[in-house]
C-alpha cells in the first residue's frame, strides 16, 4: 500500500466522531389519532360503556389478539395516557373500558 492511500483512510476516520449527539426530537403533546383510523375504532368501542373485550376487538379491527394487548398497553395507556381499566365478567370473560 502507498503512503497516500493509507492518509486518505486515516484521515476518513479522523473525521468520523463516534457518539455525535443527535439532535433530539421536540416533545410533542399527545395527540389525538385520526378518526377514521384503527386507533380511533379502538378508543370508540372501549369508550362505549359496555366495553369491549379482546376477542371483539379483535374481530372488529381485523388484528390479533396479541396486537389488541400491544395497543392497549402501549398506544393507549403510555402514549396517549389514556386510563383503560378492566374487570371480570362473568358472561363475556375481561371487559376492558376506558375511564373517563
């Protein structure tokens, strides 16, 4: 190898910085989702007051139930701070509501 092409790489790397901080992303509110969206089928059926189970979830929005579990969790209940809570009953199995 020449003497050149050994300074080009040096200095290659020279100018890569390792850990650059990254600008960060401006905290945003928490927004409400879109009404024709999944997201928003899934607040209005935990918002009726009967509730919603998984299972009719699940059959309404075309997902799995893992998926439904994974969206209350995460999207509703961190995200957009929503308060679901859920209770045995003893006809349908956990009926899952928001709270209002």
């Amino acid at each position: 190898m020449s003497k050149a092409s050994t300074a080009a790489r040096t200095s290659k790397k020279a100018t890569r910085t390792k850990g650059a901080a990254k600008p960060k992303a401006a905290t945003k509110a928490a927004s409400t989702p879109r009404a024709e969206s999944k997201q928003s089928q899934l607040i209005a059926m935990l918002k009726q007051p009967d509730g919603a189970t998984i299972v009719e979830i699940a059959k309404a929005l075309d997902w799995l139930p893992h998926t439904v579990r994974g969206a209350i969790a995460g999207a509703l209940k961190k995200k957009l701070g929503l308060n679901v809570e859920s209770e045995k009953a003893d006809d349908r199995g956990r009926v899952y509501r928001i709270a209002e």
